[in-house]
C-alpha cells in the first residue's frame, strides 16, 4: 500500500529502437525558455557557454530557427514555437544521451531528436508463444518496449519466492549475474570464479544468481525440495517462483517461447520458500531475502505471498525503500477486502489481479488498499524443466507490475520508489468507473507509464441513478479530472473527446485549458461533456471512449476510456459465500450458449442490492450456492420480496436456502417461495422433472460430478405449497422428495432447492444439461412454456465444435459438438508441439488424456444428430496450451483449449 507519495517531476522520454532508428541522425531540436537567451541568426551560437562548448564537440555545423513567420504570433503557442532551434552535428554524435543533457541544463525548455514515426510498427518481438500472452497487449507493452529499447538493461528485479528455475533457455541471458562474485567481469559464471570466497563481504560465498534463505528441515517439506541449509543455489522446485520470473521478464525477442514485462531486466534469484510437507507454497524467509535484494541491487522487489503482517518485514521493506527500491506485492486471492502483508505495508505497491475481460479477477482481493491492479488470470509463461504453461492468481499480477516497474527504472536510474510508484498508479488506464457491479480500481497501463502524458485520472457519467451508465434516450454529463503528468509547464491543452459507438453522440466535446502546471490537476465540472444514447439503442454493451489530448511542448496524447450502455437482460446476484469456486462462471456461461446478456452483482464485495436496482431488471438469478450461514437474511428476502410484488421474475437457487429461512422463521419461505423445509439433505443427487410440468417436462439432471460445480453436500428437500406447483424431484417419478418449483404467487418464481451450477454436463448423453434447463426457465418466464416431450433443443443447422468450459481447466473440461445429421466423431487431443495426447473415438462418459498418448481408441463412434457434451479429464497432462480436432464425415475444425493447474 502507497501512503504519502509526492507528485514528482520527470525528464522527457528519449529512446531508440534497436531494430530501426526512428530518429535522422546528427539532429537535435532544442526549445528555449521564455525569457532565455536566444540563438545569434546566422552564426553557430547559442547566446549559452555552455551548450554552445557542448554542440561544438558534437560536432555543430549549423544551426536553424524553425519557425519563423507564424500567422498567429501572440499565441502562446506560437511564442515557444518560436524558440524552438534545430542543431545540426555530426552523423556520430550520440543524440539520446546529448538530448538528454541539454535538458537538465538552465533556460531550456526541453530537447530531443527528430523523431521518425513509422506507420504502424512499435516494438513486436518475434517469439512465437507472444499470440497467447493476452495480456501484453492489454498493457499496451509494444509501446513501452519501444520508448525504453534503448535503455540500460541492468533494471534488476529481484524475484523473492521459491527460487527460479534459471537455466530456463528463456530465463538464463535475463538471469542477474553478481558482479562482486563474477571475478573477471564477464557476465558468464566461469570455473575460475567458483573460490568458495565471500568477495563482496555480504556474508554470502558465491551467490552468483542470488540466494537460498530456506533452512527449515527436510522434514517440513515435501520429498524432492530442498529443506536444509541455505546456499548459493536459489533452484526451484515448486515452479511458483520460475512462473513469476518469466512474468516479469522473461526473454523477449529472442524466437523463442513468450515475451516479458520487463523485456530484458535481470532477474534476482531469491529463494524464500518453497513446497511444504503438507504440499503448500510455503515463504519463511521474506524479511531476510528483502535486505539481501536490496544490499545487492535491485531496483524492484516481486513479492507473489502473502498473510499476516510483521513489524520486521516492515523494517526489511522501509531499509529497501531507503535505498530507492520499489516494493511489489500481491495482494492475494481470497476474494476478500481485508488486507495481506506485504501488500498492506507501507512503500509497498499493491497489486490486486484482472482477467482479459478487464474485469476484476473473482479470486482478487480488493478495497481502497489496493493500489493497482493489473492482467493475472491465464497468464502465460515460463514453467519448471525448460517448460512454459498458463497459471493464475495475484500471484502473476504482481511480476507483470514489477515487469513494468523495471522498466521505468531502466529509463530513469534516478527516479526514487515513490516515484515510480506514483507513475506507475496515475498512468493507469480507467475501466467502468462508478459501476456498481464489478468493483475495482486502476488497471495497469505499462506503455502509459514510460510514455510523457498529460491525461485522465478519474472521470465520472453522472447518471440519474448513479450506476454510471447511459440508458436509451439519456444525455448524462461526464467529468473528468485531467492532471499533468509530464516534466514540463503545459499551456493551450485540448481535451477532446469522442466515440467509437454510432448510438452514442457526444455534446460539448472539447474541454480547454489554459495552463497546467507539473503534477496540477483540474476537471471540467463546470462544463462536462454531454453523452447522448439513441433512443433506438436496444441491448446491453461497453463503449470504448477516447480522449485525445494535446498542447504545448509537444503534448499529442489519447487515452481510452470505457462506457456502460444499457442494461442486461439478466442481473445474476453471486450470494455465495465460498468466493474461492466463483460459480457464477457456471450461469454466465450459460446464458451466454443462450446468447442472454448478464452482469454480475456480488453481495459479498458490494453489499445487497437495493430495490431500485433489481427493479430495473426483468430477471434476476440469485444463488446462494453452499453457503450455510446467513445465507439469505431479511434484507435480502426483504427486497426480492418488493421486487417480486413490482412482477419480476426470479430463479433462485441453493442447497441451503430452504433450510435457513426456515430455521429463521422468515415468512418468505411460505410467502413468496410457496413451501416448507422438510430434510437436510436428499441423500440422491438425480433430479427428475414431473410430467407434464412446464417447465421441466421429460428433464433429467445430475447434480454430482465433475461436469457441474461439485458442491452439494446436502441439497434441502422441500415440500411444496399451494400456489406453488412441484417441478422435480429426487430421485426417480416415484418418489416424494421435492427438488424445485415454480409459483406466480409473486411475480414468477423458479425455487430450485439445489445448486444450479452443480447440473453434471458431461453426462449429457443421457441427462439433460445446465443450458437447457435455462432455456426452459427463461422461456416459461416470457409466456412461452416447454411443451410435453419438447425438453430438448431443436436439431443443430450445421457440423459445430464448441469451446470447450471450463476453460482454463483443471483437471476436466467439457467438449460440445453439434451433429446435424448422424455421423461418426472422432476428437483428437494435440500439445502446442502437434504431439497427440490421446486420440479418441467419442462416447457417452468422459475420456482421459497422457503426455505418452497410451489413451487410444481404435474405433470411431456412431452419434445420432444433435448437440452432444462429454468430459475430458487432463489429470495425466501438464499445464499449457492443447489443441483439440473433431472429425465428423468430411467436417474437420480445431479449437484451442487451456490446462491450468
């Protein structure tokens, strides 16, 4: 956590590209001060002593006013063009490192090369995993590579964690080499200095890559990892730590494998921890790898734990503050808003994580503590023994920050820890300000934060109900706060602002100012824009905003900003309480096969929705999942009640609803739900539709097993009430134990006293499927009921290979497939190098895959027309990319699909 960081100044961004130089050689363009001494026309001085001996060992051979008859001379704008000067040198002369001189100096307003531009091209590199980095893009890294291509590589990021893997082909040329160990300085660790001497007197002998603080006992940690004495060999065995490191800077441009953050900074083996007995990643050294990382110099420190604080780690981090290094921690993955250490520490970053829908990641952390979050769902990198694979968690946003960090401290050496922290959080771009149903803060920008811009902090849509969003036919004021971030004074600044949207018109879309100091902020709260949505403007969607800002010293920036428009068809309110498992995924998805739009309410982070929230959506999916206490207390019931009572509808789902409005005497239970809590659990997890019922007529489901969410414990059984009417039950027809209903006592109400997202898909050969069910529900919802002997879907048009779901998985996932006609199928299961991990001819159940392939079937299998879903299980397989191929008559497609473990 950042506490009092202090508004900073900066030097203009300089840098080359390595590959093409964006920059005409022996030019450099200076603009002067008002007030300064001028250059004398027609000679070769500067009126400077002191830049004139400078230019003159660059090699000056002339000198030339670049404006000189402007049509609006008392603009200020044209006065400082006019003090604008280009110098002529030598082809030779070192334009970076001499513009950056210039600048430093008194009655200079600021200096640099002429600048190329090239159409299109920034900095890509050419390793071929970069197209499964989702996330590089996101951060916009391409720019960020370019400004600091030329920057000194000797950014060190120490990696405090399990160790790394650093003989990696794609960690080892970014492994940091200790100068003090490396006898002959030639960055390569040689016999030669292996002398078992402690040459740099840190107490530490031959630390060549960094150090191993772990010195617990073989008996704490699992069999294979390294317990007892510390030593100079930081090895990992867990593959956290070799996972992190590749995030943050795994070797870039390099054909081969991904790209990382950090592009070419060294990466700091330090091994705090690793796999305990108990098979947990385990940090025990943490205060004592933050002083060696420190005294050993490195400019930032990843940090990818967490748990309760500790004054020593407090003083470890604010001796390594001192000595300007920039702290990184994770912020953690409970999914909750109380705070972790380090993150929580003072002078530390605090990085919560982001999926690529840039949305919070369900498992983040969160809350006013959390400086920054950034990418950390599916990132891919380097994994243990040469490997690469996708992994999740703070865990990963926390290397990608650090990555960033890296870089700004490559370009600018001097710049202390505040400051980057503070570039590092106000350079952050601004996703669904003000909306309610997915609370986060600023998500990382790195190409925003090595680039000089003077852009939005915060900006506010000023909606009647204060959700942040347009509705069909509104006009709503937007205001933004707009603050100086570059090195210089600004005046003449346009902030203009337009849509990529046709429904969407912006009134009053420019907002001007004068002058802007360094680190000044201001807003056009007394003249906003005016956003205007079509009354026509049908559906639920996300606008993409973008400021385009310019002005004086050369000030041409553009920021993307998003929008909510509309509302979705179906709001699902998470009221679950096991935040670890995210079931919402299970209904999303779902709705999404329906092709339903849908957001998300989580109760837990945003408390209970009010009334004139719900209102506004004609259905609600409200879960409760496993929770067990609390789980639906009088606010709540109090405001689907009045929500009800205005005709909504409701599907409300979970195993312990019943149960605990029972228990609680709460009269919605009889009132609104129509029926009474008989048993805890139904010891029979088959759901059998009722004949003839609307709703569920000819439906099976099962509600147990890896194709569903795998938590019912103890599904309530209920016994239902006049008016409400008996979907299903457990078991077969002929038992008794009711399962769900639907009522119109209220609104309309589907009451399932299971959880949904336990409905087993893979066994959809023979039982119904999650999708389905929905379809039915929603339908009945609209006026439109499932006739007798109509529970399926209609035959598919055309030959289709879904995306598999879960995905990432881990271990199993579903494979759909459509038939239009009956056909043999054959799947085959292929790794990122085309080697088969199991070919199979598909049927009923599920199949498994292995990295030798043993899981082979010889025969195809005949499938009638329709949709069909079975389970693959990857237990046997690593983590990473796989590929899989369906093969039905002359119908051949592949799709991409990722284990995560």
């Amino acid at each position: 956590m950042i506490r009092n960081s202090a508004i900073f100044y900066l030097l203009t961004v300089l840098a080359i590209s390595t590959s093409a130089s964006p920059y005409l050689p022996g030019r450099v363009i200076v603009q002067f001060q008002e007030g300064a001494a001028l250059p004398q026309t027609g000679s070769l001085s500067t009126s400077h002593t002191w830049l004139d001996a400078t230019l003159a060992q660059a090699g000056l051979y002339e000198l030339k006013q670049l404006h000189t008859a402007l049509q609006h001379a008392d603009d200020s704008n044209a006065r400082a063009l006019g003090r604008t000067w280009e110098c002529f040198l030598s082809p030779d002369a070192d334009v970076i490192t001499l513009s950056r001189t210039i600048m430093q100096q008194p009655g200079i307003t600021w200096a640099e090369p002429r600048w190329g531009r090239q159409t299109f091209g920034l900095r890509t590199p050419d390793d071929p995993f970069l197209p499964q980095q989702w996330h590089l893009d996101m951060l916009e890294c391409e720019t960020a590579w370019w400004w600091t291509a030329a920057a000194s590589p000797d950014a060190v990021i120490g990696i405090l964690d399990s160790g790394v893997d650093y003989e990696h082909p794609d960690l080892a040329p970014n492994i940091w080499i200790n100068p003090g160990e490396d006898l002959n300085h030639n960055g390569v660790i040689d016999p030669s200095d292996w002398d078992g001497v402690d040459n740099e007197g840190n107490g530490k002998i031959d630390d060549f890559w960094g150090w191993d603080f772990v010195n617990i006992g073989q008996a704490y940690v699992w069999p294979g990892e390294d317990g007892e004495g510390e030593d100079n060999d930081p090895s990992d065995f867990l593959g956290h730590g070799t996972s992190c490191a590749g995030d943050a800077s795994e070797v870039s441009d390099n054909t081969t494998g991904g790209a990382g953050v950090g592009w070419q900074a060294r990466l700091m083996a330090v091994r705090v921890g690793g796999m305990s007995s108990q098979g947990q990643g385990l940090i025990y050294y943490s205060s004592d790898g933050i002083v060696y990382a420190a005294d050993a110099g490195a400019d930032v420190i990843s940090m990818s734990y967490g748990g309760g604080s500790s004054y020593w780690e407090q003083q470890a981090i604010n001796y390594a503050f001192g000595l300007g290094v920039v702290c990184v921690a994770a912020a953690g993955n409970e999914s909750t808003s109380q705070t972790s250490f380090p993150a929580g520490y003072e002078h530390v970053i605090a990085v919560g994580a982001t999926n690529s829908q840039d949305h919070m990641a369900g498992f983040s952390n969160y809350g006013a503590w959390v400086d920054v979050y950034a990418p950390g769902e599916a990132i891919f990198a380097t994994t243990m023994n040469g490997g690469y694979g996708n992994a999740s968690g703070t865990s990963m946003a926390c290397p990608v920050t650090a990555g960033t960090a890296a870089l700004l401290k490559a370009l600018y050496p001097n710049l202390s820890s505040d400051q980057v922290s503070e570039r590092l959080v106000s350079t952050c771009d601004i996703i669904q300000t003000g909306n309610p149903l997915w609370p986060q803060g600023p998500r990382l920008n790195a190409g925003h934060a090595v680039d000089w811009v003077c852009g939005v902090a915060d900006f506010q849509i000023l909606s009647p109900d204060s959700t942040g969003r347009i509705y069909a036919g509104q006009s709503v004021d937007m205001v933004i706060t707009l603050v100086n971030h570059t090195a210089a004074n600004l005046t003449g600044i346009s902030a203009q602002i337009t849509s990529d949207d046709p429904e969407l018109t912006i009134v009053n879309g420019t907002f001007t100012v004068s002058s802007l100091s360094v680190g000044q902020e201001t807003t056009n709260a007394s003249t906003p824009y005016v956003l205007t949505l079509s009354p026509s403007f049908q559906g639920f969607r996300s606008a993409n905003l973008a400021l385009h800002v310019t002005g004086s010293s050369s000030l041409d920036y553009t920021q993307t900003l998003e929008v909510l428009l509309g509302r979705a068809e179906v709001l699902i309110v998470n009221a679950d309480q096991n935040q670890s498992q995210e079931a919402y995924y299970y209904y999303s998805v779902t709705l999404d096969n329906l092709e339903k739009s849908w957001e998300i309410w989580d109760v837990s982070r945003s408390g209970s929705p009010a009334v004139a929230f719900l209102s506004q959506y004609p259905t609600i999916i409200w879960y409760t999942g496993n929770a067990e206490q609390n789980v639906l207390p009088v606010d709540h019931t109090q405001a689907l009640a009045q929500y009800l009572d205005g005709g909504g509808h409701l599907l409300l789902s979970g195993q312990n609803a019943a149960r605990y409005l029972s228990q609680t005497q709460n009269p919605f239970l009889a009132e609104y739900l129509n029926c009474v809590y008989t048993a805890d659990s139904s010891n029979n997890f088959v759901v059998t539709g009722n004949a003839g019922n609307p709703i569920v007529n000819g439906m099976q489901f099962v509600i147990l097993g890896s194709g569903g969410a795998q938590n019912q414990t103890s599904p309530d059984v209920i016994q239902v009430q006049a008016p409400g009417e008996e979907m299903a039950k457990y078991g077969g027809t002929g038992t008794i134990r009711g399962a769900a209903l639907h009522t119109t006592a209220h609104g309309k109400v589907v009451f399932l006293a299971f959880g949904f997202e336990a409905i087993n898909d893979s066994v959809s050969s023979y039982y119904t499927t999650r999708t389905t069910l929905m379809a039915s529900i929603l339908n009945w919802f609209a006026g439109v009921g499932v006739l007798p002997g109509e529970g399926n879907h209609p035959l598919p048009n055309a030959f289709a290979l879904r995306q598999n779901y879960p995905n990432p998985f881990n271990p199993t996932t579903v494979i759909s497939f459509d038939l239009p006609v009956s056909s043999y199928v054959t799947l085959d299961i292929f790794d990122i190098q085309g080697r088969s991990v199991g070919a199979y001819g598909v049927r009923p159940g599920s199949f498994s895959g292995s990295s030798q392939g043993t899981h082979r079937a010889s025969l195809q299998e005949w499938y009638p027309a329709g949709t069909h879903e079975i389970a693959f299980d990857g237990s046997n397989l690593a983590s990473g990319l796989y590929f899989v191929r369906m093969q039905a008559g002359d119908y051949s497609t592949v799709n991409k699909m990722i284990l995560l473990k």
